[in-house]
C-alpha cells in the first residue's frame, strides 16, 4: 500500500512512521520550506541566539508512549532537563517553585508540603501507567483498558474538580495555590470549570516523573530526528508542497490529513456528506496565544533569585488573579495582566546562545514569552508581557536590546493549524473534551475510507506527544486489515526519566 501524510507537524510525522513501520510506502507532504508545523527554530536576533518559533518545553513529550518507542536519541535528539522545571513568582514573599524532587517541592511550600504529595505523588509515582490512559481517546477505547482502572479512577477524582475549588480545598497557603493554578491554566478554560484540576494534577506530577525538557538545540531538532526516523524506514518527505485538493493523492491507498477541521473541511468538499463538513466547520477553537521574544542585554534580573534557575516561569500572580484573568480571555475580553508564561532556555542550554558566550553566566539572553488573550486578538500585547515580567524582574525594560511580537494572525500564518492564534489544537469546552473534531465515535475516521484525521484536533489534542497521528495511523492500519507494528525497544528511552526523591527516614508524610 501507498499513504500520503498531509502536514509534518508531531502528529504528521509519528503517523508517518508508524504507517512505514507496518510496510506502508508512506509519503509526507509539508506546505513550508522545513518540516516540522511546531517544531521550529530559527535565530531571529541573529549571532547564533536560537529561538524556538513554535514550542518549546515539552512535558508531554516526557510521557509519550508514541515517543518513548522511537531511536530519536540515536538520530541526534538530546533532551534537556531543567532541575527546577517550573517557578512562580508573587508579589508578597518568595516566589512557589516546582522542582523535578518532590521532596525538595514539599519543603519549600511549608505547611502544604504534606498536601502537594498528597495531590501529585500517587500519579507522579506511575505516570506510565497515567500516560498511557489519558493520552489516548476517551471514548471508545483504542486498544487494551486501562492495566489499573482503580489508579485512572483516583486520577479521575481530582480531575473532575474545578482547579479553583481543588486549589482552595487542598491548600492553605496562597503559594501552593498559585502553583496549582499556574499549571491549570494550560487548560485554557476558566478555573472554575469541572476538569481543569487534571491540567495542575497531571502538569505537576509530570515535573515530578519525567520533568519538563527542551530539546537541545531548538525543538526544530526533534522534527529533524523524527524526519530520519522516518526516512530509515524508508519513508519521504516533500517540502515546499502544498496541497490544495485531496483529488491530487488518488494515487495513494490512504491519507492522513494533519490540518485543522477547517482546513480538513476544505480538503474534503467533494468527498463528505454537507452535514459532516458544517460539522468540521463548527469545531470551536480555543483562546490565543500572543507570543513575544526578547533579546536582553543579560539575564532576566528576577526580584527572586531562585526564578532564575527555573525553565519556564508562570507570570499570573495569586490563584484569584489567574482565575480572573483566564475567565475574561474566554469572555474574549483582554485581561490588563494576562496569564504569562516564559521560557529560559538558553540559561540551561548553552547550545541555543552564540559559541563566544556559552561559557558565561552572563551576556545576552532569549526570554520566549507568550500571554493567553482572546482568539483572534488583535490588540498589541509586547507591552503587556513586559510589564508581567518587569512586575517580577524589576529594570528588565532596561536590558531589552531587541523585540519580536508574533500576535495571534501572525502564529496562524506561520501554521495555519494554529486557527486565530490557538496553538492546543482546539477548546476542550463542552462535548469537545471527549468527541473531537466532530461530535463521532470515529473521532479519526472521515466518510472517505481512505482519509483521515489526524491533527492536534483529534484526541488525545494538544501537546508535544504525536499520539494523535498515533492512534490515527493504527486506526487506518487496523480499518485496512493491516497489523499494527509491536513497539520499538530504543536503546535510550525519550526523555530520560529520574526516579522520584525517597522519603526521609521517620517521614510518613
């Protein structure tokens, strides 16, 4: 058989690769210069400061079962593993920090030391186990149920919660709220909706389990790695080459579309029922993101020193601030202090900054920065990420030097997957969290038996994890009568996992 992948994001490419694996002459087709959707790096600033123009700190990717089979180390890949994965900065007092040690994270909240393990230990201690079950469709299952459905069930406890209720419940202390509510945030949902408390479980039991890791080099070397992965299986990927009409891959048995629902939609007009393609095209996108990289003059000067050592940082202030904030984005209103996140990459990756300045803790510095606004915002948002940071890391305005916006409109040009500036792959609001793209238990499948879907769009969403183009690729396998191929036994697992901190002796916390 012969497939055709349109799109070469994560998801494209691992489809790719598990299609090659089961003996399909499999062909990927990407509209841009360089494959990768997401996955691009680029020195915008020039002198060598790389800057990841799409995504950058990957904890999904650290529990990928789709990534973990892969040789990606023996194509070049080499993660980097921040030992203090996430911090958060308040006004009042030191700033919460989440550390790869859950020890060392339970002492340094205090008296919700006990209440964090709690919270994260259980599902940080298997998150294999966790992984595997979340990152694949929620209905109907794709293969063999859960090993442990008792461990899902008490995942599924916390999950359920609004993460403003389970922060208020669980914690006592305005730090480790905040902590919690950082994390949830990347629901992109408002705080006080049912289920946005798996987002803060399942992000900080993450940190503890397998970290939250750069790509070496830029994420740009991931695709690369993913790229040679494919063409060892003798797969081909063509640049330059969009593809405007399904009409133009009769010539393959199947194809696997990485595209938005729109642009499925578009694809599939002579080839769907009306009502599906309206149902494509009612698919509802979540807010944007409006993403800023400064080049500064050195390091950011945090008020706490311990920011500093963190690779990503939530600028969101205290649990309520973040919950206002996150509730009016969806509202479509522009919050005066929006949910922040921002990457140091280059303070633990020397590889990303000029040969001349990799032996110094100091000169310039990249800050990747993005802010949650409404979709499609059109406002100017450089001044506002500056003034987040600057809240936290008094006179970084002093040690700006250059200054890159990429608004919503401008992400969706780059990769028109990223619809009005969203860039998870769409709303988990509503039916949308267990049927997407269309309201189907073939969330996969299009009424073209040759043609499927296989984008961020589809379960399991958003995320550096290429499990949709996974669980697609076995899919149409499977449709085909074609075996699926057994997992690949890597020589080094993707990304390296560190083992949890014991507890001290006499410590029954």
């Amino acid at each position: 058989m012969r497939a055709a992948v349109v799109g070469s994001g994560p998801n494209g490419l691992v489809a790719a690769i598990e299609l090659a694996r089961a003996g399909v002459e499999t062909t990927v087709f990407e509209a841009h210069a360089r494959p990768g959707g997401a996955l691009r790096s680029a020195a915008p600033f020039g002198e060598g400061h790389i800057v990841d123009l799409g995504a950058t700190s990957m904890p999904f990717a650290a529990m990928s079962p789709a990534l973990a089979q892969l040789p990606l180390a023996a194509h070049g890949l080499r993660w980097v593993q921040p030992e203090t994965p996430m911090a958060h900065p308040l006004d009042d007092g030191p700033a919460a920090v989440l550390h790869r040690d859950l020890e060392r994270t339970s002492d340094g909240l205090g008296r919700d030391g006990r209440a964090w393990r709690r919270v994260h230990e259980p599902i940080a201690r298997r998150m294999g186990e966790v992984a595997s079950s979340v990152l694949r469709p929620l209905v109907p299952p794709t293969g063999p149920l859960p090993a442990d459905p008792l461990l899902l069930a008490s995942f599924g406890l916390r999950a359920a919660a609004p993460a403003a209720a389970l922060a208020r419940g669980a914690f006592r202390s305005e730090p480790a709220r905040a902590l919690f509510a950082g994390s949830a945030a990347h629901s992109w949902r408002p705080l006080s909706k049912p289920l946005t408390a798996s987002f803060g479980v399942l992000f900080g039991a993450a940190a503890h389990a397998g970290g939250w890791p750069f790509v070496a080099g830029g994420s740009e070397r991931l695709a690369e790695a993913l790229v040679a992965v494919l063409r060892s299986l003798g797969g081909e990927v063509v640049t330059d080459a969009p593809i405007d009409d399904v009409a133009s891959l009769d010539r393959f048995d199947l194809v696997l579309l990485d595209v938005a629902p729109r642009s499925a939609a578009r694809l599939l007009v002579d080839r769907a029922a009306p009502a599906y393609l309206s149902a494509l095209r009612r698919f509802r996108h979540a807010p944007a993101a409006a993403k800023v990289d400064l080049l500064l003059d050195g390091p950011v000067p945090w008020r706490d020193p311990a920011v500093a050592e963190a690779g990503i940082v939530h600028l969101g202030g205290s649990l309520a601030e973040i919950a206002a904030a996150e509730r009016a984005v969806v509202r479509g209103a522009l919050p005066e202090r929006p949910f922040t996140l921002l990457a140091q990459q280059d303070a633990h990756d020397a590889s990303r900054r000029p040969a001349s300045d990799r032996g110094s803790r100091e000169g310039r510095r990249v800050v990747w920065a993005y802010a949650h606004v409404p979709h499609g915002c059109t406002a100017p948002a450089l001044e506002l990420v500056t003034a987040q940071i600057e809240r936290f890391a008094p006179g970084i305005r002093d040690r700006i030097v250059g200054a890159i916006e990429t608004g919503p409109a401008a992400l969706e040009r780059s990769n028109p997957n990223l619809v009005g500036g969203d860039i998870i792959g769409g709303s988990i609001a509503g039916t949308q969290l267990l049927l997407r793209p269309t309201r189907s238990l073939r969330p996969y499948g299009t009424p073209d038996p040759r043609i499927w879907l296989c984008s961020a769009s589809t379960p399991p969403g958003g995320g550096v994890h290429g499990m949709s183009g996974f669980h697609a690729a076995r899919a149409a396998l499977r449709a085909h009568g074609i075996p699926v191929p057994a997992p690949m036994t890597p020589s080094h697992p993707t990304p390296p996992h560190a083992p949890l901190a014991h507890h001290r002796s006499g410590d029954h916390r």
